[in-house]
C-alpha cells in the first residue's frame, strides 16, 4: 500500500461526496488468496502472545478497590467511577412478566469506540486492533481502534494513555463518517450508552503494535469466524453507510442482489418511513415502563453466595468476581465484577424478498435499560432455556421457526462473544434465516437495509443485537452464505 497524496482539507473531493459507495467498494477487497489469510492468521497468532488478558474467578469478596454498600449490598468501585452492579425492579403492565427484579449494571458514563479510517492506493481501510478482554472465551478479538470508557480515556485507572484517542476527542482536522450515541444491552445496563464513530484521517497515521489496516470486505470475511470480531467493533461497522451511486459489483445470485438493492436506497420498502417511525413512537408513548434501583442484597429469586449471586432456577446470569492478569494493556492487573450468562443465547433475522428487495423482519423490544423505552431488535433476541422458567405467552414469535430452519434456508450461522470488558464468556448464535413467508405481527416491521441505516443515524433506534447482525448480513453482499 502505499500513501495517496495530502489533499487540503477543505476541498470537496469525490470521496467526500459518496462516502457509501467507497465503503461498498472497501467490502469488495477481500483477502483474496490463502496466502494472505495465513498471513493474518500469524500476525493474530503473534498477537495472542503479544497480548493477554487472563482472568481467574474469585469470590465477590475478594474484590479489590470494590465494595459492597453494608445497607444494600451494592457493588461498586471505590473511586465513584467505571460502573456499579446494583438492583432494579421493573415493572411493565400489560406485558407477558408484568413484573421482575433483576441485578444490573449501572455506568452513567458515556465511552467511545471509533474506528479509524483512511483511503490507500483508492481503496478505504480500516485500523482495528487485537485487544485482550478478561471475558473473551478465547483472549484476543478484533476490536475498535478505539475502546474505552470515560474512566479508562480520563485516567482513572492510572495506566498508560489510549492510543489514537485525540483522533476522537477532537474531530474538526478530519471526516467523520459516523458519530452518533448507540445503546449498550438494555437487559444488562441502565441507560448505557457508547459514542460509536468513525473517522476518516488523510495524514500518515504511525501504525502501532497490536493494530492492523483492514478493508470493510477483510473485516467481512472475518466476521464469518466464531468469536473473531469483538461486539463493540460489530457495532461500529453497523453504522458504516453502505447506500449511495458507486459500482457495486458483489454477486448477482438473486439474494445478494436483493440485498444490494435494499441498502442502495433506490427501491421501496413494505411500509413508508413515515408508518415506521410513526409505530416507534406510539409504541414509545403508550407502553408504561416502571423501573428503580432496590438493594441488591434484597432482590426476589436472587441469591448472594460466597463466589456469586444466581438466580434461584439457575438460569439467566451470574454476577461473578475476577482477577485480571493483564499484558500489552494499558494496566497490568485489577479485579472487578462480571456478569456470567448461564447459557449461549440466540439472535436472528427472518429475511425475505419483496418484488426483488431483501427485507429484514424487525421487533420492537421493551428492556428496562433502555433510555427511550423500546428499540428495534433482531426478529428473535433470547436464550431460549430461560423461557422454561417463564409463562408460556412469553416464549418469542418465531424462535422456533429460526430453531427448525432448513439447512438451505440458513444464510449465516456463526456465534459471536458480547463484549469481553463485562461480560465474561458470554456467547449468542448469529442466524440469518431466510423465508418465504410474509409475517404480520403487530410488534414486528419488515424493514429495508436503507431504512435501517437512516435509523442508524440517529441515537436509541436500533438496539445492540441488532447492530450486531447488520454487520453479519452485510457479509453477504459478495457471495451467498451458507
């Protein structure tokens, strides 16, 4: 690769007008031959010995700069930042669990995961980084340039600076392609949210150790591996613009041309803008969501042992305690809480094509930790061994439509991690299924790609399973999955 010439920045060149059409053309660079995977395959080798990030279970009291309020059992960390595992009642009338209690993080603070951008030889990359968590099931992932919370970036920690950072905190010499507040799990978080960017830099940018330029289609192929991509680098890409004039040459089977056409913007979708947004909102405004902060020591069906605190069935999650060895981070050590899932849980889209344009089945999902009450989420969002333990009129539309797909029905099936920073081994099946069938549901849209991406524009439409099977089934743009 080699550098394009400095372009002064405040020419419009065609690369700022059609910034959807150059990532559209990124995502057709793959890696091309097995030589250059093998290649990739060495320097993630090299890295996972480069870089670590070892976690050991520990009892929660053994925590350290961690304490446990003596009236409500609270656990949060000595300095007042990072986050709190708190307990929360919600109560939704009307709904299939009118009411639970449940433990839940609380960080107020808003992070950032950016990832940088920057064009070689006429083609876009994209910097991404080999980062170690203390809940990845298998230590290094392919992660944002950068991730990090307010405490991480402002100091907190007393550890070494985040690389690339000033990229992000200051944005007025660059372009930015994406920037906009996105919501964490709103099951597991009250009101968390992440500033999800992306920046496009036209100077020399020093490449560091542990990071590693990648074309939107590399980052594709990728994405098709377990466990290789990290959540908050899948929730970047879902905010990359794939709409717009450009030559868009993936594969003209008649699914991955009716998935171009429904990004290109150009075709119409089953129901107008207008009638979807209008559904969010009344959606929003007649649902009543009642939620507050209870003594964790004191939750309903939840129990504080010596190593963690379960729920009585033993399903749902566990919060746990872990004692991080770190290297190649920017500290070299700590101990914190953890939620541990009990069980692998299941997203999926239900796809079809209308009159020649890929439409995606969408839900609108009430979760507590949302900031505006419901999100668009993937057509099922669950682990289905939970729903043993709740009423029967809670058990998700068409899970077992997804659950007994046809082989040739599966257009994508790989399991990804949630994000190794809170989440400790915490896995969910990615399924994109495709079907004939033409559902009606009244919480359920069929929506298209260009649609959806509109949403991304804007905070707290599209929830994060979501955001993380629109990366998945961008994959698909240059060949058939199977």
């Amino acid at each position: 690769m080699t550098d394009a010439p400095a372009v002064p920045s405040l020419l419009l060149t065609r690369s700022d007008r059609h910034i959807g059409a150059r990532v559209a053309d990124s995502a057709l660079r793959s890696y091309g031959s097995a030589a250059a995977v093998d290649e990739f395959r060495h320097w993630m080798d090299a890295e996972r010995t480069r870089t670590s990030a070892n976690a050991e279970r520990i009892p929660l009291d053994d925590l350290v700069g961690w304490r446990s309020d003596p009236d409500t059992g609270a656990i949060a960390h000595e300095s007042g930042r990072f986050f709190a595992v708190e307990g929360l009642s919600v109560e939704i009338p009307g709904s299939a669990v009118p009411y639970w209690e449940q433990p839940i993080m609380n960080q107020p603070e808003i992070g950032i995961l950016g990832i940088l951008a920057r064009e070689f030889d006429g083609v876009l990359y994209f910097l991404m980084q080999a980062k170690a968590e203390p809940g990845n099931c298998n230590g290094v992932q392919i992660s944002p340039t950068v991730q990090a919370t307010r405490s991480n970036y402002t100091g907190v920690h007393r550890g070494r600076p985040v690389p690339y950072l000033e990229y992000f905190t200051d944005t007025s010499a660059h372009r930015v392609i994406a920037d906009v507040r996105q919501s964490e799990q709103g099951s597991a978080f009250l009101r968390k949210r992440n500033r999800n960017m992306v920046i496009e830099v036209r100077e020399d940018v020093e490449l560091l150790d542990g990071f590693r330029w990648l074309t939107a289609g590399q980052l594709h192929e990728l994405l098709r591996v377990d466990d290789l991509v990290n959540m908050d680098a899948r929730s970047v890409l879902a905010c990359l613009p794939f709409t717009g004039p450009g030559r868009d040459r993936a594969g003209r089977d008649g699914f991955t041309a009716a998935l171009v056409r429904s990004c290109g913007g150009g075709e119409g979708g089953l129901h107008p803008m207008e009638s979807l947004l209008s559904w969010i909102t009344a959606t929003r405004s007649g649902t009543e969501v009642r939620t507050r902060t209870v003594p964790l020591a004191g939750l309903s069906h939840w129990r504080r042992g010596p190593d963690r605190i379960s729920h009585d069935g033993g399903g749902f999650f566990d919060v746990i305690g872990v004692k991080v060895e770190a290297s190649g981070r920017e500290v070299g050590g700590w101990t914190q809480p953890m939620f541990a899932a009990r069980r692998p849980g299941i997203v999926a889209f239900l796809v079809t094509r209308v009159e020649g344009v890929l439409h995606v089945l969408t839900q609108l999902r009430v979760e507590p930790g949302f900031v505006d009450v419901a999100e668009l989420a993937p057509t099922v969002q669950c682990t289905p061994e939970n729903h043993e333990r709740l009423p029967a009129g809670a058990r998700p539309p068409f899970l077992d439509e997804v659950l007994r797909a046809a082989a040739d029905a599966i257009r994508f099936d790989v399991t990804l991690s949630d994000e190794g920073g809170r989440f400790y081994h915490t896995r969910n099946r990615h399924l994109i299924v495709e079907t004939a069938e033409r559902h009606e549901h009244p919480d359920f849209r069929w929506m298209t790609l260009h649609q959806l991406a509109g949403l991304l524009r804007h905070s707290h439409y599209v929830d994060m399973q979501a955001r993380s099977l629109l990366a998945c089934l961008h994959t698909l743009r240059t060949e058939p999955g199977r």
